[in-house]
C-alpha cells in the first residue's frame, strides 16, 4: 500500500499479529480499534494499521490531533465539515449494492462457517439472505407478538419470588425460547432452569476467549475442530465438559433443523420454519438447497446471535434505567397511559407511539453498540479512492460502530445515558451515526424482531417491578469487551418488586 497513510508504530507488522495484538492480552477486538484511533494523532482521520489494512476513525481525530495541531491552519468549522463528507463517503462501503465484500481476514475465521454471517461472496449472501428475509420482515413479526408476550410473560412471572436475580442470563434464556419456538417449533426451555443458568449458557460464558485467538492461530483453531469431531462425546466430556455442552447445543440446533427438513420432504409443507425455503431449490434465482452442514450453521447463528445481541442491550437497559431513577420513572408514567395495570400486555404497535420509550430503547442501543470491534471489508477488484487517495483492489478496511456512537461531536456526553436526546426536533444527524445493527445490505436480518422483543419486554418489566441493584451487584461487572460482540466482564445482579399500581 502506498505510503502516504500515516503508520501508526506497529503498523509494519504482519496484519494478523497487529489486528490481535490486544487479543492475546484481553480478547478485546474493540482493542484493535482503539489502537487505530490513537493513531490518528499523527495526521489525518485514515491510517494505515496494518501492511494491507486502514482504519477510519473520525472520533480520535477530532479529539486529539486534529484540533490540537492542525486548528492553527484550519478554521475549525470548515475542518469539521470535511471530516463528516470524508466520513459519509467512507459509510458508503456499507450501503446497499456496495463493491466492497466481507473480508475473509474475519469472516472465515468466525464459529459459524457456513452460515450467512460468513458468506463473503456477494451473489451468495443475496441468495441465502433472501430465503430467509420473508421470515423476518415486519409484518411476520407482528404476527409474532402473541408468541414474544406469552414468553415475556413467563419470563416475568419466573422473576416473581426469586431472590438474587441474574437478570443478563435471564433476558439470554428469554430470547433463546423465543427464537427456538420460531425458527424450530420447539422451544429450548431455557426458561425453565430455576436460575437461567442452562448448562450449554454456562459452557458458552467460559469458551468467550476462544474465538479471537481462532483469528490469531487458524490452524490451531482447524486441527482442535478436527480432532473434537473424531473423539466421541464421552472423551470430549472427560477432556472439555464446557466444549461437549457447546457441542451437544450446537447438535440440538442442527438436529431440529434437520429435522424439519425431514418433515418437509416428506410433504408437510404447511409448518411453520424460517428454513423452509432453503430446504429447496430455487431455479428461478439459481440457488441450490442448504446442505445439512450450511442448515445447521444457519440454526446456530440463528439463536445465538438473538441471544447476545438481545440480552446484552436489554441489560444495558435495565443498567441504566435503575442507575438513573429519574429516567425509569419518567418511562413509567409514560407506560401507564397505555398499561393500565401493572401485568398488562401490551402490543408493539402501541408502544411505537410513546416517544420517550422509543428514546430509552435507542439510547439503550447506543450503548449497547451491536458489533463495536472492527468490520473489515475489502476493496473491490476496480480499487477505491478515500479521502483523495488511491487504494488497490485487496486492501482491507474497517471502522467499528463504537467510535460513531460515541462521537462527542454527534452525541454530547456520548457516555451518559440520556434519552432526551432523542426527542429534539431533528435528530437525523444522530440517525446517520446511528448503527446497532449495521447498515446496508449485510445489515442485521432480524433487526425487527430484535425491535419487537426489546420494546414488549423493557416496557413489561418497568411496568410490573420496582428493579433494584443487588447488595452482591459490582459496577465493574458493567465494564464489556468485544468479542465480537460485547460482553460484560460481570452479570447484572437485581432485585425486583411487584408495582401495587
């Protein structure tokens, strides 16, 4: 790459021991950005972070060397008004009909191979995405809402009479049984374990280290995978017990998957599965069935990727909501006008007319950041010119949410939670920093049954209980880092208390 980036210290090293070089120490990816963004002291908001890798961050620029040396040559408006026109041409790697592919650099490297997620190819991704997006459109969430407010209600109903509550295990067996129960017709039960503490949860809670060093050591990560599928489960329990319960919850996604294909060849072409049109060919498009490898993969990300997403931002939520009582309570009084009593349901439809529970859940979504670490893409085979400057095909470049949502400039006081943000008379410069589940045509396919669930279930749980921190609750178990996605050094402990109105 040509040298006219500037280089943060490390950024001749090997791209893979430079992107993971805080891996090794914490598994933090969002490390890596961070280690981009300091760079940008030494020049403008693009750098070079590895050989064949650059890094935008606008955030880090404005903060530190941008205004510290550059404002005694430049107005400071006019630099403001080209960095955000340099930083919306450098969003448009992410749009809808983008060039500019998934890198193999992270996405073959993920725990999911052969599911959507990883798909680099863009024909490809196309194909198996519009299989599955009918199932996740708006209107078929809607007509979910009986079945997200029976497992919200008995989500609530296990919190009544229990002590010392992990409410974050409790929001992930939430999401697990509602996902599960649609993508499967059978739910996994995850509800019913007396503390939410299923032992495939627990088993995943102390694997969380071991992806990032699957992108450090890929070979290592291909001969364990290898040889875990050569040992019979007995042996992998005596060696593992917490890799055989991953593996034992990943054979349930798969066979339940497999199972409905089954099911369908068959001829029962009525049920109910997200996977139906994947069990088939579609010549018109030109897409061949899911093999029985890919339908599994897909049944994996499926539940997981609900369950960490979701049940991190519902308790970052609940976090702050208790943490700013003036907030809950201002939420309260807003859900009363349409839950009359405190175990009342309610419908999605409803909710999206009540402006400041609309603001908490975006907040809490800010907060929350989806996929805060970086995610690379690749220029495309015509090259790509950024900020004035060429680069060629191959090169790869990220950004990571967490530095947009946190922009000082965008979101004043990014790291105080506060709603009322959100309900100034024009928000669209927060919208266009705005991006918890990506953007463009690899954005999350189930944002809105992601919306459904977190706005049915924060606006129930205010409603019917007083939630309170703990005595054994720590503030440093809020501290997260980024495993992909976030995930919080510690559980959130709560109390609650039935409303008497």
């Amino acid at each position: 790459m040509a040298s006219f980036f500037p280089n943060i210290t490390l950024g001749n090293l090997p791209q893979q021991f430079l992107q993971h070089i805080q891996t090794l120490s914490t598994g933090d990816l969002l490390q890596y950005a961070l280690i981009a963004g300091g760079a940008s002291v030494f020049s403008w908001p693009i750098v070079r972070t590895a050989p064949n890798m650059i890094h935008f961050n606008d955030i880090d620029t404005y903060n530190q060397y941008v205004i510290i040396q550059v404002l005694k040559y430049l107005k400071k408006e006019l630099l403001l008004l080209k960095i955000r026109e340099k930083l919306i041409r450098f969003l448009r790697i992410f749009k809808v009909g983008t060039k500019y592919p998934k890198s193999a650099s992270l996405y073959t490297n993920l725990t999911t191979q052969g599911s959507l997620l990883n798909i680099t190819d863009f024909h490809e991704a196309y194909l198996r995405r519009s299989a599955l997006q009918p199932y996740f459109s708006k209107q078929s969430v809607r007509k979910l809402e009986g079945l997200i407010n029976s497992k919200v209600s008995k989500f609530l109903d296990r919190l009544d009479g229990m002590d010392t509550i992990n409410i974050s295990r409790g929001f992930r067996c939430l999401a697990c049984d509602v996902i599960t129960t649609y993508s499967y017709e059978k739910c996994f039960e995850a509800l019913e374990d007396p503390a939410f503490a299923p032992d495939w949860l627990l088993a995943f809670e102390s694997l969380l280290d071991i992806p990032p060093f699957a992108e450090i050591f890929p070979p290592l990560m291909i001969f364990l995978t290898w040889l875990f599928e050569k040992l019979d489960r007995a042996t992998i329990r005596k060696i593992s017990p917490s890799v055989s319960a991953v593996l034992d919850f990943t054979d349930q996604c798969g066979t339940a998957v497999r199972r409905q294909k089954s099911r369908w060849d068959a001829g029962e072409k009525d049920m109910v599965t997200i996977f139906a049109q994947l069990f088939q060919d579609d010549p018109k498009k030109g897409r061949k069935a899911s093999t029985d490898s890919e339908l599994g993969a897909d049944a994996l990300l499926t539940v997981s990727a609900g369950m960490d997403t979701l049940g991190h931002t519902l308790t970052q939520a609940t976090y702050y909501l208790v943490k700013n009582p003036d907030i809950q309570s201002k939420l309260l009084s807003e859900l009363k006008t349409v839950m009359k009593n405190p175990k009342d349901d309610v419908s999605e439809e409803v909710l999206e007319h009540l402006p400041f529970l609309q603001a908490c859940l975006k907040e809490s979504l800010r907060f929350a950041h989806g996929a805060p670490g970086p995610l690379p893409r690749d220029v495309p085979p015509s090259g790509a010119t950024i900020m004035g400057h060429y680069l060629p095909p191959g090169t790869i470049t990220s950004t990571s949410q967490y530095l947009y949502h946190t922009n000082p400039d965008i979101f004043p006081e990014p790291l105080k939670f506060n709603p009322e943000r959100w309900l100034v008379e024009d928000t669209r410069e927060q919208e266009r920093y705005f991006m918890p589940f990506s953007r463009g045509a690899r954005v999350c396919i189930g944002l809105n049954l992601a919306w459904g669930e977190l706005s049915l279930t924060l606006a129930r749980l205010v409603r019917r209980y007083e939630v309170s921190f703990s005595d054994e609750f720590k503030e440093e178990n809020m501290q997260w880092k980024a495993l992909f996605v976030p995930i919080t050094k510690g559980p959130l402990l709560v109390n609650v208390k039935e409303r008497e109105e």
